[in-house]
C-alpha cells in the first residue's frame, strides 16, 4: 500500500496512443495520467476498446507513446531507445497473458528455467514454481497440464527473475471461474510475498474486490479511481 512518502514505481502523463489503420485513425489513449505504487495491487477495468492492453503494454516497454511521459523509477521510458527497452524488459517487468505460450516440448521446470538464463538474480525455477503451488507438477509438460495449471507456469516464468513490476492481461480470461481463482490467488500472493506491485487488465467487476486500487478506463481516459478500504480474498470472489 503507498504512503504519503511512497515514490511511484511508474509515473505516466497524458499519454496519447493513435495508431493508423489504413484511412482509419484509432485513439486508443486520450491523455491518460496514471500511477503505480511499490507492493500495490491494481485492477484496471474497462470494455474491449477502452485502452487497457494499450497502457499495460506501453507501461511495460511493449509499445511506446504517441505523446506523453512514462517514467520508471528515474528512468524516462519514452526516451529509451530499443535496446535500452528490451534490457528493461528482461530485468524489471514480468508479463502474464491470457494465453500460456509454454513451448510443449518443454516441462514446466524447464519453461520457467528458460527466463533465468537471461536474468542477474533469478530464484531458482523450483521456488517459482512452489510460490503458485506446482511444486508436485515441475516435470509435467504442457499437456499434461490443466489451463489452470498452465497459467501459473506462466506466473511462475514471469516472476522467476524477480521483477519490480508483473503486467498481467486478462490472466482469468480463458479460464472457468474455480480455476480463475485460483491464478488469481496465486498472483496475490507473489504481491504479497514478494512485494511485486502488479497490474491486473480485465473486464470482470468482479475482481475489483482484491484491488488496493481500482482504475476504470473508457474510450480511451481514465474514467474513474477507487481504493479499497477492505480487499477481499481470491476465494470470497463471486462472478
């Protein structure tokens, strides 16, 4: 949770995304402002359009604005060049989408092994995996996995490098609402456990309930900003 003395992990200003679609222009951002606190755990909400995958992937060095400032840390983002991106990437974001993208030929100890190759100071693949409760599952392939389970190898595989930030993109949505809960009860707990501040995209009020803050985007702008006095477990959701 911030406090009054909390420095953001993100700072981003009036960002304005348009993209170009043959003679179409598509303003997916309309001057957003929007910050992210150390060990906070947003939900952002919004119909298909509103912009939400569009600030998660700018956030998370994906994509880069039209206008506007995004700041990490001390580092001005919209200023970086494509190395200088893809080396944030790899040491500060971890990203969880609504699809699993394991390599099947690969077991779940050995998806998650991949990404520590690449990072400074990785936990080790075992602990990944303990943290969203698949420690008896580490030499089961894809497969052999539910999409449950597949989802959290996933979590498992973003967070093994220890990032600041995890950028999830309707992590429940393919997913029935038993085993939505139980992704979204282990993404709590990496919040949790390990501070990671996170950012959950999904069109599920629902959800909203285990937010620290609730952010609803519409055509575009931020339409409205809620804290939660009380948050609610993964398990006492109802959708």
């Amino acid at each position: 949770m911030p406090t009054a003395t909390s420095i953001p992990v993100f700072e981003a200003r009036a960002l304005t995304k348009v993209y170009q679609m043959g003679e179409v222009t598509v303003q997916a951002l309309r001057g957003v402002d929007f910050d992210l606190f150390p060990n906070e755990f947003v939900v952002l909400l919004g119909p298909s359009g509103s912009g939400k995958s569009t600030l998660l992937n700018i956030l998370g060095g994906l994509d880069v604005p039209t206008s506007g400032d995004v700041v990490y840390k001390d580092h001005n983002l919209t200023c970086a060049n494509d190395a200088q991106l893809t080396e944030y990437r790899r040491t500060h974001v971890g990203f969880v989408f609504q699809f699993y993208n394991l390599i099947p030929s690969l077991t779940a100890r050995e998806n998650v092994t991949l990404v520590t190759e690449i990072v400074e100071r990785p936990m080790t693949a075992e602990q990944a995996l303990a943290m969203v409760g698949l420690d008896h599952r580490l030499d089961h392939f894809p497969a052999q996995l539910s999409g449950g389970e597949q989802q959290r190898v996933a979590i498992a595989r973003a967070i093994v490098k220890r990032p600041d930030v995890l950028l999830c993109d309707e992590p429940t949505g393919a997913l029935d609402i038993t085993t939505g809960i139980i992704v979204l009860d282990a993404l709590a707990r990496v919040n949790r456990e390990l501070g990671t501040a996170t950012v959950v995209i999904t069109h599920n009020a629902a959800i909203a309930g285990m937010a620290d803050r609730v952010v609803r985007l519409a055509d575009g702008r931020v339409a409205s900003v809620e804290r939660n006095a009380t948050k609610v477990t993964a398990q006492d959701l109802r959708w």
